[in-house]
C-alpha cells in the first residue's frame, strides 16, 4: 500500500508548482509550431495533437490525475502529474446544482471515494450527502465532502491524498498557470448522465465548460471529449475553435448492427458509416478519436490515420497494452499509471513532456 499524504503535505505540494518552472529533462515533447497555416485555433490545436506522430512521441495522458498513483482528480494528482512530466491532463467535469463546473467522474458521491464530514449550513435537510447525485448538490455543500479518506479499491499502489477536496475545474487550469506549465494541454469530458443525453443537462454542462474554457486563457490547448456526441455537436456551435474527441466504448455502445439512431451519437446511425468509429465522427467534423483501448485494430488505426484523425485509446494501464499500442501506432495514451508509461516511452527512446518543479 502506498503512503497518505497530509492535508500539510498536499498543500506544500500544491504551492510547491506555483513558482516558475524549469526543465527535469533536455528530452522535451512540446508543442512543435504547426505547419498549418489555417490560422483557426482548432486546426492549430488539432495539429498540436497530430504533431506526436512527426517528432517521436505520443501523447501522455493522466487519466483523472493518474488515478493508479494518486486520490483521483485531486489537485494534489494534478500537480504531481506536472512534476512528473505528462502531455496533457484528462479529467471529468460535472455540473452543480448552483452552476458550477466541479472536476468529478461520478454522477453521484460515493461512498467508496467520499465521506461526509459536517453540513454546509446550520439545519441543512439535505445532509448527510453522500449518495446524492452531484447535480442535487451545491458548490458549498461538495466542498464539506472529504475524498481523500482511503485508498480506492483496485488501485494498491495509489497513494491517498489526505483530506482531498473536490475541485472545480477553474482551480485546475489555476494550478497550471500558476506552475508556469505552458506545454501542458487539458482534455477535458464533459461527463453527461445518461438520462440527461441530448437533452437540457447535457446542454446546460456543455455550455457552462465552454465559459470556463473560454475565461480561462488556456483555449489553444484544450480539447474537448464526450461519450454524448451531442455535446460535441454543440460545442462545434458555440465554440467552433475547440478541437472535439469523439469518445467510444466499443461496438455494443456504438450500436452496431441495431437499427435506428443512437442517442449516444447525437442522433446518428453508426451503420450508416459501416460500423467505423472513424468514418462516424469525421464525417460529424469532430478532430480526434478515443476509443476504448480493447477495441483498438490496426485497421481502425489506419483507417482513422487516413481521415486524419488521431487515435487517443483509454484507459490502458499495463506495459504490455502500452507496448502493443505503441507498436500499432497510436497517436496517445490515456492511463491510470502516468509514471508506467513515462518509463515505457523512456525506455523506447521517445521524447518526453517537460516535467514541471520549482525552483531551489
């Protein structure tokens, strides 16, 4: 089992990035100036993205913060993500019931990640608040949750971050500003509940992360994911410059073979493309596929590489998937184990992402 981390501890770790940053490593990853002369934000994002599959590298991404190594979208996760040295930060955004955009996996809180402590306000009805859905909750009252009390089950070598408070997504994009991270990109998920795809929750948490990523200086580094391709569709609407990853968990949640359109799909007939994720979300004008890493072909590799998209897979956290992968010639690699994969890409003399410390 790995260590807890105290509230002092992660909090010395946190302020630790907000110094400016130097380099771990002379071997860096970073985005190269892309020879797209389109001049759009997106074409210059998406060919930051395609830039790994010219200069010897991929694209590491810490899935949640690297949930295999450290409390799961912890702020502490994010910036020891950065001292590490990752390409880009993936991470979950939820929507509260007073508007705010948390960074959160769950549609509801937990009782394995998260415990109460105390209410928000004096007499507040709604506690205890575990077990609520995310969306019934204010700001206010997930920031009492503690949810950093014990080590997630599955994940022995995660290391808990004491005392962790639920971030909201504002605070993320602080933390790299302020650890002068300017290489690091963000994929961000705008993590729709099922019952709410295509419909008015869908919409009001697409539109309020657009806002933020918009308030947050950081746009030309951001690409935006979902499984509900709705949500992609409106973002292509309302901010046009955001590079979008079509998200998919394999054949069944494709729909392949079923009649009728998906609602996963926004409204699409995945057969009307010959079952290809690729062919689907090209022709939607989306800029990135990320399936789910079992379903990787090289077929489908070559097939998105033909459209021009990249092939980001999740959640792929063994050396041997990462070997494999890599191999077949995907574009990233969205893992649990951040420090895995370094090693690996280390170990098969690709360039690194700049690692970001303080100062002495």
């Amino acid at each position: 089992m790995r260590t807890v981390l105290t509230a002092a501890a992660t909090a010395a770790l946190i302020a630790s990035l907000a110094s400016p940053a130097v380099a771990a490593s002379n071997t860096e990853a970073g985005s190269a100036p892309s020879s797209n002369a389109s001049g759009t934000a997106a074409a210059e994002a998406t060919a930051s993205i395609k830039t790994n599959e010219r200069n010897g590298s991929v694209d590491l991404q810490s899935h949640r913060g690297g949930r295999g190594e450290w409390t799961e979208e912890s702020l502490a996760a994010f910036a020891t993500s950065l001292k590490l040295g990752v390409t880009t930060l993936e991470l979950d955004t939820h929507l509260t019931s007073d508007g705010k955009v948390i960074v959160w996996h769950d549609d509801t809180i937990q009782a394995d990640k998260c415990r109460d402590t105390a209410e928000a306000t004096p007499g507040d009805a709604g506690f205890p608040y575990v077990g609520d859905r995310v969306a019934e909750l204010s700001l206010a009252q997930i920031r009492t949750l503690d949810c950093g009390f014990i080590q997630l089950k599955g994940y022995p070598e995660q290391d808990v971050i004491e005392g962790n408070r639920i971030a909201e997504l504002k605070d993320v994009f602080q933390l790299v500003r302020d650890a002068d991270a300017q290489k690091v990109r963000f994929n961000i998920e705008t993590k729709v509940e099922s019952s709410q795809i295509g419909g008015e929750g869908m919409v009001a948490l697409t539109n309020a992360v657009v806002t933020e990523i918009q308030a947050s200086g950081t746009a030309d580094r951001i690409t935006l994911q979902s499984f509900d391709w709705s949500s992609l569709n409106l973002t292509r609407e309302i901010a046009p410059e955001l590079p979008l990853v079509a998200l998919s968990s394999g054949d069944a949640w494709l729909q392949i073979g079923q009649p009728g359109a998906s609602p996963n799909l926004g409204g699409i007939d995945i057969d009307t493309y010959g079952g290809s994720l690729a062919k689907a979300a090209a022709a939607q004008g989306y800029d990135a596929v990320s399936p789910t890493f079992r379903s990787v072909t090289p077929g489908m590799i070559a097939e998105a590489h033909e459209l021009g998209l990249p092939v980001i897979p999740w959640t792929v956290n063994t050396t041997a998937d990462m070997e494999r992968l890599m191999d077949l010639g995907v574009d990233g690699i969205i893992t649990d184990y951040p420090t895995r994969l370094r090693t690996v890409m280390e170990e098969r003399g690709l360039k690194l992402p700049k690692a970001y410390a303080p100062k002495a």
